[in-house]
C-alpha cells in the first residue's frame, strides 16, 4: 500500500469521526436544550397528557366564646367536578346535572363542551345533591373534598363574627378583621393518572409556612344569646326599626354580648341586604339623649362645683335661651343637683352646664371617649362628634347638656358608662380574648388596658349614688330594677333629624338605657338602645324593661350571688340593718313582703335553712349552687307550699 493509500484511509477515517462526532453533539446539543433549557416547558408539557392540578380553597380556623364553645367552623363538604373530554354524550349529562344541581343546563352544557382538561361544575354541595350526583353514574365526573366555613349558632353573634364569603375570605366582621391570622394554608390537589387513566389525587400545601390559627373571644354565647333574645322582643313589643344591646365587664373592657336586631344568617349572608350586615353598635352614630347628663354629673362633680343636695330652678317647664325655648317633660319647680339627673330636667341640666362651661365639658366628653374611636378590635368604628367650641352657639352649647348636637355610637356611651362604673378609669374594650394555634397553645393574648382616667374614684362613687335613685320607683329608669341587686344607670329619649326637613322629628325618637350592676361592685355594663319605637317612646318605657331581663339573667348565669339587704325604717335612707340570724332575717323580710326569695347563687344547705324558715317544702335537684327556682322569685309566699330549686356546679 502506497503512500496515496494511506492518505486516502485515513482521510476517510478522520470524515467518519467527524459525522460521528457532530452527531453526538447535536444529539447532546438537543439534550442540552431538551433537559436543562426548555425542561419545565416539557416538563409541563408531558404532565399535561396524565396531570392536572386545581387550587383548592384554604381552611380557617375556629371562632370560640369565652367558654371554649364553638361559633365559627370549617367543616368538609364536596365539590362536582368533570374532565369535559371524558363526558359522553354531554347534552343528556348537561340535562341530568343540572336537575340533580339545581343549575342552568345551558352553563353547564358550555362548561362540558369546552376544551379544558378539568372544570368544576358545583362547589360545596350538599349531602342530598353528592347522592342525586353519585345516582347518575356520568364517566368524567368526581368529587373533591374542600373546606366550607359554617356557624353553627346561626344568628347568635352574626354581627359580631361577620362571615367568609364561597372563597373562605372574611367578608365581614372579625373573620374580616382576622382574614389573614384564621386563613390556613394554600393546598394544591394534583390529580394524575396511571396507565389505565384512573386518576387519583395528591395535595401538597402551596405554602406550608402559613400556619392556620384560631381566635378565643370574650363573647358567653348564652349571654349572647339572652341579649338577642330580650333585644328582639324590645323591638317587636314597641314596634320599632333597629336596636342594639350591649353587655361588658366594666374593669376589664371585656364584652360579654353584642347584639343587633334584625338579625341575620351568616351561612346564607346573600339572602339579606348588605346594610344588615353592618355591625350597627359601631357604624352607626346617633345622639344620646338623657344619658349624657350622667356624664355631665361626672364632670360637675370632679370640679367639686356643686353637691349634691346644691338646688336649681327649673322654671315651671320652660326655660327661655335666646330665641330658643327649652322644654321638660314634667313642670319643675326647685330641684337638687341629684334630682335632676333622676328626675332628667333638660333645664336643669343646661344651667348645671352653665355653671361648667362649654370648653371645660367638652373636654370631659373626650376624656370619655366621645368624639374619638374606642380602639376595639373591630372593623368599622366610627368616632361620632363633638362640636369644637369654635364652632358653637350659645344654643348649641346649651343643648348639648342633654345629648343633643352631638353624636355617638352605642359602644362609646357603654365604655363610657364603665368608666363611671369602675371607679373613674376608660378602658379599651375588645372581644378577641387570645389567638391560640392549631395546638390550642395561645400565640397572643389579650390584656384590659386602661386609656385615662376619666374622673376620681370619689366622683365615681358620688355619680353612683345619683343614678341609684334613677332605678327607684321615683326615677325615670324604675322599670330597670332588678330583684336582689342595686343598679344604677340613665335613661335617654333623643329627637331624631328627618333628613327631609333638616329639623328635630317630632315622631321618630332613639329610647336607650345605659347602666350597671351590682352598685357595690359592678360586674355588668349593660346598653339598650331602641331606634323610632312607637307609639311610646321614652326610654325608660322602651328600653329599660330589657335591661332589667339581660340583666337578671345575666347575673344568675354567672353566679353573682344577690344583695341581701333590710332597710330599717327608722333609720336613714340607705343605711343597712346587719343580722347574723338568717332565719328570723328572712322571717321578717319577706313575710312582711308576702313574696317568695331568690334563692339563685346559693348553695343547697343556705336554700334549705331559708326554705324552711319560710315554712316550704323544699325540693332540691343537682349539686352545686342553686341557678333555678319554680315558682319564681317575687312569686306570693300565701300560695306556695313548696319550692324547686335546681342546682348546678359552678363553672
């Protein structure tokens, strides 16, 4: 072989190389590009023939009372869906979904036809549409467990708690104001398929450093529930529009019950009205009326300007202020300081405001809290207003002695109230007593925080004093009365503006009472506002009789045991007559009354010896501390014969 040859050969064998060569390396090229360049769009790709993947709706966490009980859940509940490409005959699927769903078969037909992988066709069903759905047997067709939000209790709450809309976002109220702390996770659910075309399912937490949490709140949903309940007959019996009722603990800002009437449903909120949802005792500002001279007391007696017994004409019903005439309800001639407050004389009020001054009351309402947002832990709330002296005339500054030219929400005057109530201090109310996780350790709580002090512990006790008489027999807030406990408070009747005629209405009036109990170491903070009640529309006609059923109930609910208390008749007013015999104590109390006690709040042996000094037969049920009684307190001593009285532990 020549030179030529081997020349030839080799060039050969160096071509061949070379087409191998750039060969492997466009294979690997191609692979390069396959693998790393374009991967998650073939990746994507591929997955398309035996993957889909659906969003699923996050869970939120639960909304309990104070007792642990619980008002806002999420509970499991399917989802119809449907691969279009694998529905037959899809106009007779299209017909038979739409009556097992109650839906559009149109929309549903458009749905079947389209050329997406997957499509939903009705989500969170119902127990009896899953069954109509399973009946049918349609190839293509599936179920999907999502979380629904659910309250259990309906209506109680429902203004308070808000609602989640078909989402699971907060809509309103606290699942609003808490949408991100009780909003869990985002799950994903991968639907594959094996070689068959079966598909099955695999849910992967989109986010799985979001942890889903719960709140705690300072709600009782008995008491919730009473206040409803006394609210609703408030409103029905003296045919009004709107009311509220409002319960805190006055050391603690804590509210114990917030109701609003008409109520509503939040697990069907879409079938009400948007203005029923609001949270009115927070939105919704109005002038308080009458129950603002116990603010005006406050402040007259903080500045030690009069005492009580200090005397006021209030001109015969009729006081002439400029080209205004101020009137009373009731002619007044001389009048204490305190029996104006109990008697409500506007007159009297405005020259005890008057003496005060404008600046200087006006400094004390915002001290209170009025014209300034409580801070609860609400959405919505409103601050009302208070007119700056700038822009007052002698008119204006006059009536606003007695709640007029001023507004305010119902939360502002009950904090308000409070702060008479515990000695002086405003606190900031809430209702989110802690946030706790998933393990039920608390994450973040609530602690009562108090904002000013408003007016000394002796000015306290004094306006105590005053709004004790309101709830006599000779006060306007009589009705409010509650058997074995003092109570104190204010009755307010305000003219509404007609937006019509931009004047004080002389038929649409706001009745409201505003007061606390027991007097000698206030427990509840009770608000009954009642909105164009009719006919009668005085506030201690309307509003007062549910303060005194809230608040009975209320008491004996948390065992606050009552004030036993025999006024001597020869001794002065208010003094106590002590005894260390129970038993002649009650023979002589409540034979003389001719009326059967209230033996709730007391244990078995305390209701038996009272019983029988009564000479009853008594019959005990349960163990614990007495919370019920047949016949009634109150109920005549000459006709009954024997007393049930049941028992419970005490919680």
């Amino acid at each position: 072989m020549n030179v030529k040859e081997k020349r030839g050969i080799r060039f050969r064998v160096y071509l061949v190389a070379l087409f191998f060569f750039l060969g492997l390396g466009t294979i690997l090229a191609r692979a390069y590009q396959l693998q790393v360049l374009k991967r998650d769009e073939y990746a994507a790709r591929a997955r398309e023939d035996y993957e889909g993947t659906v969003k699923l709706l996050p869970k939120r966490g639960t909304i309990y009372d104070r007792q642990g009980r619980e008002l806002a859940v999420s509970i499991e509940v399917e989802s119809v869906y449907a691969h279009p490409n694998q529905v037959e005959k899809k106009p007779d699927a299209a017909k038979w979904l739409s009556q097992a769903l109650e839906l559009n078969q149109i929309e549903i037909l458009s749905k079947l036809q389209s050329n997406r992988s997957f499509i939903w066709i009705k989500r969170k069903i119902s127990p009896d549409e899953v069954e109509r759905v399973k009946a049918l047997g349609l190839e293509g067709v599936g179920f999907i467990t999502e979380a629904r939000r659910y309250y259990p209790d309906k209506e109680i709450g429902a203004h308070l708690i808000g609602f989640a809309g078909a989402d699971n976002q907060g809509l309103e109220g606290l699942e609003k104001k808490y949408d991100s702390i009780l909003k869990g996770p985002q799950h994903t659910l991968v639907q594959e398929r094996d070689a068959l075309g079966r598909p099955f399912y695999i849910s992967q937490a989109a986010s799985p450093e979001a942890e889903m949490k719960s709140l705690v709140l300072t709600i009782d949903k008995d008491i919730q529930y009473r206040a409803q309940q006394a609210l609703k007959a408030a409103v029905e019996k003296n045919k009004a529009k709107r009311g509220h009722c409002i319960i805190l603990d006055p050391e603690t800002g804590e509210i114990l019950a917030l109701a609003i009437f008409p109520f509503f449903n939040p697990n069907v909120f879409d079938e009400y009205k948007p203005d029923q949802w609001r949270n009115l005792a927070i939105t919704d500002c109005y002038e308080p009326g009458s129950t603002l001279k116990a603010f005006l007391a406050a402040a007259v007696l903080n500045e030690e300007y009069v005492s009580s017994q200090d005397i006021f004409y209030c001109e015969q019903g009729k006081f002439k202020l400029g080209n205004e005439t101020i009137n009373d309800t009731k002619k007044h001639g001389w009048l204490t300081f305190s029996d104006i407050i109990v008697f409500s004389s506007n007159i009297g009020a405005v020259k005890i405001g008057q003496m005060l001054g404008y600046e200087k009351f006006s400094a004390y309402l915002k001290d209170f809290g009025f014209g300034t947002k409580t801070g609860i832990d609400l959405i919505g709330e409103r601050s009302g207003f208070v007119r700056s002296i700038e822009k007052t005339t002698e008119i204006d500054q006059a009536t606003i002695c007695y709640g007029q030219g001023m507004d305010a929400s119902s939360l502002q005057i009950a904090v308000a109230m409070a702060a008479i109530a515990n000695g002086g201090k405003l606190m900031r109310p809430y209702v989110v007593k802690a946030i706790v996780d998933q393990a039920g350790r608390i994450v973040e709580e609530t602690k009562p925080r108090v904002v000013r002090r408003v007016v000394s512990p002796q000015t306290s006790a004094k306006v105590t004093q005053i709004l004790k008489k309101v709830v006599t027999e000779e006060g306007t807030g009589s009705l409010a009365a509650i058997h074995g406990y003092e109570a104190a408070g204010k009755t307010g009747t305000a003219e509404k503006v007609d937006p019509k005629i931009k004047a004080y209405s002389d038929e649409n009036f706001v009745s409201s009472f505003v007061g606390f109990v027991p007097t000698d170491k206030p427990e509840l903070v009770i608000l009954v506002m009642v909105d164009e009640p009719k006919p009668v529309h005085y506030g201690g006609l309307v509003a007062a009789p549910a303060f005194q059923e809230v608040g009975a109930w209320t008491l004996r609910h948390l065992r606050i045991p009552p004030q036993i208390r025999l006024v001597d008749k020869k001794s002065s007013p208010g003094t106590r007559k002590k005894t260390s015999n129970t038993e002649s104590f009650l023979k002589e109390r409540f034979a003389r009354s001719g009326l059967l006690p209230d033996f709730t709040g007391q244990s078995m042996r305390e209701v038996l010896k009272e019983g029988r000094a009564l000479g009853l037969s008594v019959v005990l049920e349960g163990t614990g501390l007495a919370v019920k009684q047949t016949p009634l307190p109150g109920s005549s001593l000459e006709k009954t014969k024997t007393v049930k009285v049941t028992f419970s532990p005490p919680v």
